[in-house]
C-alpha cells in the first residue's frame, strides 16, 4: 500500500509542476507582449519627436526661402537668363527638394477650394454681397504653405474668391 501513495504524490507532483509551467509560460509571453509595446511605443516617440524638430528647423527656414522666392518675383526681364539669378533659381529648387525628401509638402492653393484647415484668407476678390452665396475658391497665392505628413507648419496665405460651382464663374 505504501506503493500507491508514492506514486499518487509523484503524479500530483508532476501535474503541479505542470501548472507551474503553464502559468510561467503565460506569464512569460505577456512580459514579451508589454516588452514589445513599451518597444512600439518608444519608437513611435522617437518618430514624433523627430518630425517635432523637422517643424522647428523648417519653421525658421521658410522666411530665408520665401525671401528668395521673392528676390526671384521681382528680377528684371533683362537680367532673367543671368547666371546669377539662375544660381538663386537654383537655391531655390535644392531648399524645394529637401523640404521633399524630408516629407514636407507644399500646401496647394490656387484653383482648390478653400480649406481653413490649410489655408488663411487674407484678402477677399469680388464685392462683399456676393460672399454669402457660393463656393470659396483660392484665386491667389501670398505666400506658401507646408505641412509634414498631418501637422500644418505653416497655412498658406490666399485671396479667396466666391464662386458658383453650378453655373461658374
């Protein structure tokens, strides 16, 4: 009789450090589950702090890059095909190009409807009756706008003009 009882202490032995298993097991995979999110989590911060300080660098070199766009405006038609001036177009373009390749987007204005989202009406064209009836619709740009994937740096400055979709102009 003594061999029974061995060998049901044996298996209740053997079932408790099977449970044992289990729960350490499942224990386990939830500590690599709060593991990998805690992993998630910090990339997707390190991802917005990134794009944080792409908006502030961007954001202090817009007024360098709209005074070019704006010495390029305002160049005489005699000195148009100047090497010079060709050399700023060229400025211009690179600081385009990079905004780019760093996911910045220029906000599009002229013929869009006008979205506060994006844009800011600073002049209106037309008689001020007409603009409670009517779509907006931007006719001019100011000066540019920019957004990085959803964050708007900068809204682009327009002139809006009341339209009517259905029947045009």
């Amino acid at each position: 009789m003594s061999e029974k009882p061995k060998a049901k202490n044996k298996k209740n032995l053997v079932e408790d450090l099977k449970q044992q298993v289990g729960e350490l097991t499942e224990a386990l995979q939830r500590e690599r589950a709060d593991s990998l999110n805690i992993r998630r989590r910090h990339d997707e911060q390190i991802a917005s702090l990134k794009d944080l300080v792409k908006v502030g660098v961007i954001e202090d070199l817009l007024p360098v890059i709209d005074n070019f766009e704006r010495a390029l405006k305002h160049v005489p038609k005699d000195l148009e095909n100047n090497d010079y001036v060709k050399g700023v177009s060229g400025v211009v373009k690179q600081f385009e190009d990079t905004l780019q390749q760093m996911g910045v987007e220029k906000i599009k204005t002229v013929g869009e409807q006008f979205d506060p989202n994006l844009h800011e009406a600073v002049g209106v064209e037309g008689d001020e009756n007409e603009l409670s009836a009517g779509t907006e619709m931007v006719s001019e740009e100011l000066q540019s706008g920019y957004k990085l994937n959803d964050v708007i740096i900068r809204h682009a400055m327009v002139k809006v003009k009341k339209v009517n979709l259905k029947g045009g102009k």
